[in-house]
C-alpha cells in the first residue's frame, strides 16, 4: 500500500497551491474509508507547501534535468572541497563554486518565471528560492527533497565554506587562507560550538512552532470555510420551511369554519 501511495503523493505537490489542501483532504478520507488508516494519517499529516517551496517542487517537475545537474554539482562541490580543507589543490573548488552561482541563478530565474504564471512573486520569495537551491548543493537531505518535489518549505541558503579555513581567490593559484586573527583556543572554540548547536536547536523548534502554528491556522481557515457553507445550507433551509409554513397558514384561513 506504500508504494502505491507515494505518487498519489507526488501528485498531491505538483497540484496548484491553492489545491493542495481540499486534495489533500479529500485523499485521507478516501483511504480512511478503504481501511488504511496508517495512510489516512500519513496524508493528514502532509504540510502545504509555502509559496517559495511550491515553486521549486514544480521546477523539479518542469526541470529534472537542471534540478539534477545542480544536485551532481553538489557532490562535487563537496568532494572538491573535502580535498581541498586535506591540503590539495584548492582550483577545483573555486571552480565548482563559480559553477554553483551560475547554475543556481540560471535555475532562479526559471521558477521565477514559474511563479509569474502563478500570479507573480516577491523578492523575499525569490531570495528564498535561491537560498533554497544553494542549500540543495551543501545538503543532502535538502538536495533529495528538492529533486523529488515535496519541499514544504524553503530551506536555509547555507554558510560558504569559508568556515573550513579556505578562500577561493580571483585569479592567480589558490591556497588555504591565512588566519584573520589569533586561533582561538580549544576550551572557547568548543563552547562555542555547543552554543552553535544549542542554537541550531532552538532555531529547529522556533521553525517547527511557526509550522505548526501555520497548519492551525490553515484548519481553522479551512473550518470556518465548511462552517460558512452549512450556515447557508441551513439558512437556506429556514426559508423554505418558513414559505411552506406560511402557505400552509394561508390554506387554512381558507378553510370554512366547521
């Protein structure tokens, strides 16, 4: 039943935004109905997407073979840079990565593109799409995600490597870079690391508040929308059981005393 699940799913991600929610719905009870109550849940559970995750779950769907070669491209990026930070030769990385920004913006302006037969886009939503597709060449999870077109949301666009150590120079051989100040040292460089991660960590919960929080408001919009529909119904109703009273009021007043 899971592999016969999974392209219902993939499905449910390249529909419009705006029907992924009643879609989604509408999927959960049907297998709920069927007995498959595990997938009934799985399905409840899917988020929808924010606009800048949509869009490049449907760049994924409208440009495999890009969203692919950005993908490979991180692989190299990453054993590039591997060998570089072990002492080789630098070159390669910095060219992977001059590689990276053109493949990235070229894919960028696709979904833009994308998103402008949409309904248009904002430049907050643009930025995150480009953060989104760096992040998809530094992260593997993020990069699978990507490929397969089931982004909820966009990912954070990643620290440059320079973190490792190394500069990537314009011209002229590269090298590791010379260190900016003294080395801090190990005691304060591994309290710092457990603030970084300790943060990463709050960082993780804030976001998964924020979606939760997002997901309610969505039920609440989507409740209220039913609640509108039976008030109408109901409303609707009354006054046809109110003309029916009123005719037959009428009738009898007709009626001859007896």
């Amino acid at each position: 039943m899971a592999d016969e699940l999974e392209p219902r799913i993939d499905d449910l991600y390249a529909l419009p935004l705006e029907r992924f929610t009643p879609e989604r719905d509408a999927l959960a009870k049907e297998l709920a109905a069927d007995g498959d109550r595990t997938g009934a849940a799985r399905v409840k559970a899917l988020r929808k997407p924010v606009v800048a995750a949509w869009a490049v779950n449907a760049l994924a769907r409208e440009d495999p073979d890009g969203v692919r070669a950005l993908i490979e491209l991180g692989d190299a990026l990453r054993s590039a840079h591997r060998r570089a930070v072990s002492g080789g030769d630098v070159e390669p990385f910095r060219a992977a990565t001059e590689e990276r920004r053109q493949l990235v913006n070229q894919l960028a302006r696709k979904t833009a593109a994308i998103l402008e037969r949409a309904g248009g886009a904002t430049t907050a939503t643009t930025d995150a799409i480009a953060g989104t597709l760096e992040a998809a060449t530094v992260d593997e999870e993020t990069g699978e995600l990507v490929r397969a077109g089931r982004l909820t949301k966009p990912a954070r666009p990643p620290a440059t490597f320079v973190g490792a150590g190394l500069r990537v120079l314009e011209g002229g051989p590269s090298r590791p870079a010379a260190p900016a100040e003294p080395p801090t040292p190990k005691l304060d460089a591994a309290r710092l690391r457990r603030e970084f991660s300790a943060a990463e960590s709050r960082e993780r919960r804030s976001a998964a508040a924020v979606e939760r929080e997002r997901g309610a408001i969505q039920d609440l919009d989507r409740r209220r929308s039913e609640a509108k529909d039976r008030l109408r119904a109901a409303e609707a109703e009354l006054r046809g059981v109110s003309l029916e009273r009123k005719r037959l009021a009428n009738a009898l007043d007709k009626l001859p005393d007896r």
